[in-house]
C-alpha cells in the first residue's frame, strides 16, 4: 500500500509488486521441484530396422452372418442353427489373422436377436466385426 507524505495532493501511481514476486517465487519452487524428474530417462528398447523384411500376410476371405426378419442365420449362405454360431465363431477366432465377420441384419430383424450375435462373438473373442446394409433406423 502506498503512503504520500502531506505535501502531494494526489495518491501516488507506483505498481505494487509484492503479489508479482510471490508468484515468481512460487513458480521458482514448482521448477526446482519438477526439474530432477524431467532429467530422468527411461529406457525403451527401439525396433531395429530389419534387412529382411517380415512376409506378408494375406488376410483371410470375410465371413457373411446374415439375420433375417424371423431370427433365422446364414453363414456364408448357408442356413444355421442358433446352438451352432458360438462353436463357429469360436472355430473363427482362433485363426491366425481372423478374418472379417460381416453381419447384414434386414430390415426389421428384433434388436434382441442382433445384440445376442454381438454379445455371443465378444464372449468368445472375435475383434474384427462389421456391418454391411444396416437400416438407418437400427
């Protein structure tokens, strides 16, 4: 807080710079803090390049699971029981790569019955999974 002595009429215009050492002072400790753990290094082990590169890998032809309206299931066009799609789907993801499971689900299949087929290929671990002509309204 600044004083004026009896003479000035006026208060005096000088900045008060306490606050602004305060915060330096804080920031000076933050650094000295935080400067010992930036300088710490961690150890990562790099891949190095090869001269024979890895063979490609051709990925596995996609696999067709089509929903009808009445529950009914097509593997690849052809007809399946409900009690044979886990076995299956199992068989599917313990290949190497795995390939593609596409579900087409007409138009007013139950939602019931496409959660099902989603939840049974999560349980046994297949992870490529897409949709082909799914209703806007699904």
């Amino acid at each position: 807080m600044a004083f004026t002595s009896g003479n000035s009429a006026g208060p005096m215009a000088d900045i008060n710079v306490t606050p602004l050492v305060d915060v330096m002072l804080v920031l000076l400790i933050i650094f000295m803090i935080t400067a010992p753990i930036m300088a710490h290094r961690i150890q990562i082990d790099l891949p190095q390049k090869s001269l024979q590169p890895p063979d490609p890998i051709e990925p596995p032809p996609p696999v067709s699971l089509s929903i009808k309206q009445t529950g009914d299931l097509y593997w690849n066009d052809q007809p399946m029981i409900k009690q044979a799609l886990e076995p299956q789907l199992r068989i599917e993801a313990s290949k190497e790569p795995q390939p593609e499971i596409r579900i087409d689900a007409e138009q007013h299949t139950a939602y019931e019955t496409v959660a099902e087929v989603l939840a049974t290929a999560k349980n046994v671990g297949i992870t490529k999974l897409a949709f082909e002509n799914m209703p806007s309204g699904f």
